[in-house]
C-alpha cells in the first residue's frame, strides 16, 4: 500500500473515521501506486452496492487519489486534464447540453445524462462543455 504523506485526503474527514473494510480490501485489490481511477471507483460502487461517495471517502482515508476522471478532467499526466475544446457536430447533442446548463455549469452526473441519451462517451460530451465554456461541477465521487 502507498499512502501518500504529503497529501493528507484523510484530514477532509472526521478524525478517527476508519475506511469501510470491503470498499478497503476492493481499493487496495485494484489501484496502482495509490491511485484509483475514476472508472474503478464507479465499478467498485456498482459492485459493493456502495454509493461512489462511500468509495471516495474510502480513497480519501487511505490517502490515495483518483485518477482519469472519465470527463477528462483530472487525473492524467503530465498536464493533469485530457479533455480539449471541441465543438460539437451531432445538433442533437450541443441541443442537449444547453437545456440541462443552469448559470454556465453542468453537473457531472447530468454530462453523464446526457452522454447515455444521446450515446456518445463521456469525453466528447465533456469536450463539448469545454469548447461551449460550460463548467462541470459536483464530481459524483466529489473530486471537484
């Protein structure tokens, strides 16, 4: 196991908060060097029934971190973002993106919405909210 002493996640919690021994035991089987990336943490959620939040705060406790966010957000190295401004072409697409936008941002959860309804992955619809300067916020896993 890495923990990483110069970042110390475990300190945004309630002292004496012990991970979850399963979420743990999922963590430690299927990160690498203390990271965790995002599509990990979303099948470990979906597997243990756990929302991602209770993962997060499994990875936050074990002072590891997350990785390659699935919008392109975080996590990717050396430049830390993967997504890039790129204009949607599918109408049917950039339509949807502006009616769910409430003061220039959408949430995570609601790109995740989208990207189902109109089957494109994650990425584009991410990409998309970046050429159309729309913020993404409230990480489901509470990243950002």
């Amino acid at each position: 196991m890495v923990i990483r002493e110069n970042k110390q996640f475990a300190q945004k919690h309630k002292s004496g908060l012990k991970p979850d021994n399963l979420i743990k035991a999922e963590i430690l089987n299927c990160s690498v060097k203390g990271k965790l990336p995002c599509f990990v943490a979303f099948k470990i959620a979906t597997k243990l029934r756990v929302s991602p939040g209770d993962v997060r705060k499994t990875v936050d406790l074990l002072n590891f971190r997350l990785a390659k966010c699935q919008l392109g957000l975080y996590g990717y190295q050396p430049k830390k973002k993967k997504v890039k401004p790129k204009m949607p072409l599918d109408q049917s697409l950039k339509n949807a993106i502006t009616d769910a936008v409430v003061d220039g941002k959408l949430s995570c959860k609601k790109v995740w919405e989208i990207a189902s309804l109109c089957n494109v992955h994650k990425l584009r619809v991410s990409c998309a909210c970046e050429a159309m300067k729309i913020k993404i916020i409230k990480c489901q896993l509470g990243a950002f």
